[in-house]
C-alpha cells in the first residue's frame, strides 16, 4: 500500500468541519471545548470537550438534545407569513438572524408549508438582475414616481387610481388614491412640502415616465420653482423607470395575495394596498443596506409586534357608541383592512354597518380563513341568496349623488386609502350573524327595483313552496313605514339608519362642508334631519328619505 496514513490506536470517527459549515453551522473552537450552533436560528446544536489535541463529542450524550430543542420551538412561522403580508420565509429569516425589527420571535423554518395564495397571488417569470451598488447617498436625492390604474372596480372611497413614490436611497414608498390622473400635480405638492419638513432635507430630483400627469406644463412649473429636477425614462422603457415599476409589481401582488386568501370583495383593493405599503416600509429590507426602509428614513428599527393578518375575523368593543341594554352584545364583528396612518389605531370594516372604523379595542381571531370555512356551519358557496338580501344594504347612495361623484370619462376613474366614517351613531341592537355578509360590490340606485320585491304587488302568486320565513322578513325589512319624529327614533330603526348614513356619505364624497375653527362671539346655525317616506302612484312606500338641514329660520338679520 502507498500514500496511506496509519494512526496506530485511533478508533473514533472524524467529523468534518467544512462540511458542518456549508450546511448552515458556526463551529467555535476554545481552549477547553468546541461548540456548533446553528446560523439560523443562533441556537447550539451540539457540544464536544478536549482530550489531548483533539475535540471529541460523545453522542450517547445528545439522546435528550433533540426533544429539548423541540420544545423550544417558539410560534408557528405560517401565522407571521401571513401577518407579514405573505413576505417569503427567507425575509422573515433575514429579519431575526440580522435582529433588524424589535416584536418577531424566534422561528422555526425546518418545514415550509406551500401557501396556495401565494401561488395565486405572487407567480411571476424570471427577473432581471439588480443592482450591486447604491446609485445615491441621502434620501430624497432621487424620488422615483409612477401612477397605475385606472382600476376595473371602484375602491370603497371611490378611487381607480393608486399614485405611488418610492425613495431611491431608503427604498421607502408612499401611496396616494386619486379619482383623476389630474389630482398627482397637487398630492405631490403636499406631500413634498410635509417630506421635507419630516426629514430636514430637500428633494433633488424625480423619476418619472411620459404619462400626461407627469409631463404637463403645470408639473413642470412646480419643479422649477421648488429646483427640482424632473427625469424621465426613454418611451416605452419602463426598465429605466424600474424602482417603482418594481415596487408597483410588489404591492399588487401582496394586496391581491391578502385578498385571495380571505376571498374580499374587489371594493377593499385600496386599503389592501395601502396595508401591504405599510408592511413592505417596515418588513423589508433593501439590497445592498440591508435595512429595513422605515429605519434608513426614521433612524430607528420598526415594531412589528402590532401587525395582524389582513382580513382577519375581529370584534370592535363599541365603547359607548351605541345605547347598549344590560344584554347586549358589547362588540360587532368586523373585518381588518388594515392600520391608520394618523392615530395608534386599527382600520376595520364594521360588516353592520357598512363602514370603515378606526379603534384601539379589537379583538382579532387570525385562524386561517382556510380552517374557518371549514369549521363555518352555513353554506357560502351558493352565494345569489345572500346578495339578495344585501342588495338594498348596499344601494346606499342616491342616483343624483352618484351621476355626480361618478361624472368622469370611462379612462378617469376612482379608491380612498382612509375613509372617515361621518355616520350617526349605530342602533342599539347588533345585527344577526347569518346577516352579516359583506356585499362583494356596492350598487348605486335611487329606489328599491321591483326585481327584489317577493311576489307582485298588484296580484297574488301561487306557489308551490311556501317562502322562508327570514327571507320574507329580510325582505320586507328594507323599508319602513313609519315616519320618526326623532333622530333616536330613527337610529333605532334600521331602514331610517341607513336612510341617514346614505345622506352623511353623500355628503362626505361631495365634500359639501369644510371644517373650520369656530369664531368667538358668534353663535352658530344648527342642524335638523327630516324624515319622510316616498310613495308611488299607489300610495305604497318605496323609500324612506332622511335629509340634514340646516335651520335657517335662526338666522338673524345684520
């Protein structure tokens, strides 16, 4: 035999410790002992002492190792995949090894479950390759912007444009919903005004493509008096324009993802990707700084500890809003669409009354929407029934209203990313479960069509099958007639309820009032709301109508 070695008395196994590295271990060599820990999760995998010159580990002393390890496996990695907006389970690993956000556990990713709605939402082609080195040195050198839409579906504001502006340096990304193109010029007015103030630096220059709301003389104007130089990307090159072309791509994947998962209406598009804004600012991290952008922008690591998945089942506490009896349910179910961006607050949709809310007292139940459809002891699948009932829920908006909310060509079009909730105070009862379906798009009409009507209202029909009894009250339920003659009559009332909130929101998408600081020494106009039932030509009430007036009769001359 040539070129063999012979250890005369050597009867133990060797172990490797390049290969230990190359599958994810740290060795620590030291005077007394040798120590492997695992790079992932920081945790030791096994220990070995020093004999002579050499370290050995005696495995008859690992048996309990792994039964410890197991136990300490802390939260379920799939709940704060979804939570973190369905971020893949490679940033969630780079968030706790790089200790870059304060509230993530330690996390376990030895299993990675296939997540259906990430398929859905996420499957792309191939990418491009990006860049090695950072192109600037501050924030707010560069500011890339770029505004997508108009949207198939109306937003629950009214908005079908999402204006977006990402910060070359920080990677941090603001998010704007607008009714027209026309409205950019102004939104970035503001907001360049607010940014410089926030950060004490001065925009340099913008990014944008040829769209007409970027190349107008208008725009152009601001630029020149504020020393802003405006770039553009070569016609028909979106690459040149790539940061935000990116960036658009990563937020309509992640609000479609949390809306697929949880099978929302369309309508919720806006406040999903305002969400997935607010993840992404606080979740990822951006190449080559290896930071998140909230702390290169803030200066401090983000919490992630609040966070909730998207479209979670919760409960708000109503918190003295209704006139609660000694057995009332104290909370409504609702939905969480997302977090408010001026107060410590959660958006949540109230699925009673049909508005967004923002409050600290929330109850959430994050069970995956997956399990809870299972565990749902009524159908959903036939869905016709349910609508039907909630189409007069949601025609909430007078056909006068609407032509003018909605007088914008087909290519100008409508989403809100809060929606203050200018309502009068809910009624005193909480709505049934089995009724509190979330219509999947809300239809503008003046009066109830006679389509939704059981039976003809000029003569009998027979039928074989008698009419279930909650339909039939359901039904008969979308009108009163009775005229209140107080507003506490008619909250308590919930035909006249809705009939007030149709007014209020009227109002509110018109902005027919602009709020001011009261004058001193001067007393004020009141208000009253007048209620009154709309007839046909039989005489039969087809809509109840609640108007807010203002009592001129106080007003005095000089």
């Amino acid at each position: 035999m040539e070129k063999v070695l012979f250890v005369q008395g050597l009867k133990h196994n060797l172990m490797s410790v390049s290969q230990l590295c190359d599958n994810g271990m740290r060795v620590i060599f030291e005077a007394t002992k040798c120590t492997v820990e695992n790079t992932t999760n920081r945790k030791m995998v096994f220990q070995g002492n020093r004999e002579g010159n050499v370290y050995v580990v005696h495995l008859e002393d690992l048996k309990g190792t792994n039964i410890c390890l197991a136990a300490n496996i802390s939260e379920d990695p799939e709940l704060w995949h979804r939570r973190l907006g369905h971020a893949s389970y490679g940033i969630l690993a780079k968030l706790i090894k790089n200790n870059l956000v304060d509230g993530l556990p330690e996390l376990e990713f030895s299993q990675r479950p296939f997540c259906d709605a990430c398929a859905k939402g996420k499957q792309t082609k191939a990418s491009f390759k990006s860049k090695t080195v950072v192109s600037t040195s501050n924030s707010l050198e560069l500011l890339h912007m770029d505004l997508f839409g108009p949207m198939r579906t109306a937003s629950y504001g009214g908005k079908y444009y999402c204006y977006v502006i990402v910060d070359d340096h920080t990677r941090f990304t603001w998010v704007f919903f607008l009714v027209h193109k026309s409205e950019a010029i102004e939104v970035f007015s503001t907001f360049s005004k607010q940014i410089e103030k926030l950060t004490d630096r001065g925009i340099i220059s913008i990014r944008s493509d040829h769209g007409k709301e970027f190349q107008n003389q208008e725009f152009t104007n601001l630029c020149n008096e504020r020393g802003y130089t405006h770039n553009f990307s070569a016609p028909r090159t979106p690459q040149q324009n790539g940061v935000v072309e990116r960036k658009n791509r990563v937020l309509e994947e992640m609000a479609r993802t949390m809306l697929v998962e949880n099978q929302l209406p369309k309508y919720f598009w806006a406040e999903a990707v305002a969400t997935a804004c607010y993840i992404i600012n606080r979740a990822m991290i951006r190449p080559i700084l290896n930071k998140t952008p909230y702390e290169l922008l803030r200066g401090r690591k983000p919490r992630v500890s609040h966070l909730r998945a998207f479209g979670s089942k919760c409960f708000i506490l109503n918190n003295g809003k209704d006139n609660l009896g000694k057995f009332d349910a104290k909370s409504t179910e609702g939905i969480f669409i997302g977090y408010s961006l001026n107060s410590k607050a959660y958006r949540v949709f109230n699925k009673h009354t049909l508005v967004i809310e923002e409050s600290v007292h929330v109850v959430f139940d994050e069970t995956n929407p997956l399990a809870r459809n299972k565990i749902a002891t009524h159908e959903q699948e036939d869905e016709d029934d349910s609508f039907r009932l909630n189409k007069e829920v949601e025609a909430r908006i007078d056909e006068e209203e609407q032509s003018e909310a909605q007088s914008v060509p087909n290519d100008e079009n409508q989403e809100s990313e809060h929606e203050d909730q200018l309502v009068p105070q809910p009624a005193n009862t909480v709505a049934d479960p089995s009724s509190s379906v979330v219509p999947r798009q809300f239809k503008y009409r003046k009066s109830h069509p006679l389509d939704n009507v059981i039976g003809n209202v000029t003569e009998g029909i027979r039928t074989r099958s008698k009419t279930p009894r909650n339909l039939f009250m359901a039904c008969a339920a979308f009108v009163s007639h009775v005229e209140p003659k107080h507003v506490t009559d008619a909250v308590n009332d919930e035909p006249w309820y809705l009939a007030m909130q149709e007014e209020l929101h009227g109002f509110e998408r018109n902005n027919v009032w602009t709020l001011v600081p009261r004058p001193k020494s001067q007393s004020m106009i009141g208000t009253k709301w007048v209620f009154k039932n709309k007839m046909n030509e039989e005489g039969e009430v087809v809509r109840n109508k609640a108007r807010l007036v203002a009592k001129g009769y106080s007003q005095e001359e000089g």
